[in-house]
C-alpha cells in the first residue's frame, strides 16, 4: 500500500491505516529508537517509545505528509527516545549521584560528550551543503545509500565518495583536537 492511500485510510480513522504504516515503517522507526536508546532500558520500555511514535502519528495524522512520512516518523521517534532518556535521568537522586567519583574506565562526562558533540556539529557544518545533507540523511535520519541517491537525484556512488568525504573531515576535526587518535 502506498503512503497516499496510508494517510487517507488514518485520516479517515481507519485502523487498517494504522496497521499499514507499522508494517511498512515497524522496523525503521524501532531501529530509530534503538540507535538513541542502546541499552539504556529494558525491551519493553523500548517498544513503548516506539508505540508512542504510531500512537503520535494516529493522534496527528495531518502532520503526515506524502513523501515525507518516513522523515517525519524518524523525527518523532528520535525525540520521543530522547525524551525517555532525560525521563529517565530525573529519576535519579542527587544523593545516589553525589558520591560518584569517576574512574579512568568510566564513560565520559557531560561536558566531554558535549564538547564532542559541538565538535561533530562543527565538521558537519563545515561541509558543503549538499555533502552536509546526504550526511545527514544517512547517519541521522538513517536513510540508505540508495534511498538518498533516488530523493536527491545522484548516483549511488557519488553518495557514498560524499559520506566517506565527510567521515574523513569528522575524523580529521576529532583527531586534530584529541578525542581520536591517529591509527
């Protein structure tokens, strides 16, 4: 079934619109969830952020827009987990984190993960607008080579020279300010 009649059939609400849009986007909204959440939470709390997502789709269905489904649910679903992350992170006592001194084989802090992030915002934003956009595309909207090539009208190997461009800039930034060492 084809995304048009999908969004009729939810405007109209008819459930079997609902259903056509899990089965054809289940696996790319759960994969959405899972690469913010990782092991963050047990398999159920998981399946409920991505519920969550349909469910927001259902209750919105004029924010569905044909061709632009698959961006819209990718947006939902990246905020809906990063909600469930910060969620999950008020739950936390200052007491029980009071006492946490880390050690050299913790995570890094905070302000190292934001550092980090400022510096990948900075090389992705370097890039020249279309390379920055099939970036995009592919490591955070979690398109395919070929799914970006047949939107943006390009050949699928000049997708990938563009992403592998821009890794290289991303590892040039991160290296030259220490968070990866040269191999």
């Amino acid at each position: 079934m084809r995304d048009e009649v999908i969004l009729q059939k939810i405007r109209s609400g008819d459930p079997a619109g609902l259903e056509a849009l899990m089965e054809r986007y289940l696996p790319y909204v759960s994969a959405v969830v899972w690469n913010i959440l990782r092991n963050a939470m047990p398999p159920e709390d998981g399946e409920e952020v991505v519920s969550d997502v349909f469910l927001a789709a259902w209750r919105q269905p004029e924010a569905l827009r044909p061709g632009l489904v698959k961006g819209w649910l990718a947006a939902v679903a990246r905020n809906k987990a990063k909600n469930r992350l910060r969620q999950m992170g008020q739950d936390l006592s200052l007491e029980e984190n009071a006492l946490d001194i880390p050690g050299p084989d913790d995570p890094p802090s905070d302000f190292e993960r934001a550092e980090e992030r400022r510096l990948v915002r900075q090389a992705v934003d370097a890039l020249p607008s279309q390379d920055r956009e099939i970036f995009l595309r592919h490591y955070y909207y979690a398109q395919t080579v070929q799914e970006i090539a047949d939107l943006m009208g390009l050949n699928g190997a000049t997708v990938k020279t563009k992403l592998r461009r821009g890794r290289m800039k991303l590892k040039q930034i991160l290296t030259r300010e220490g968070y990866l060492r040269e191999a």
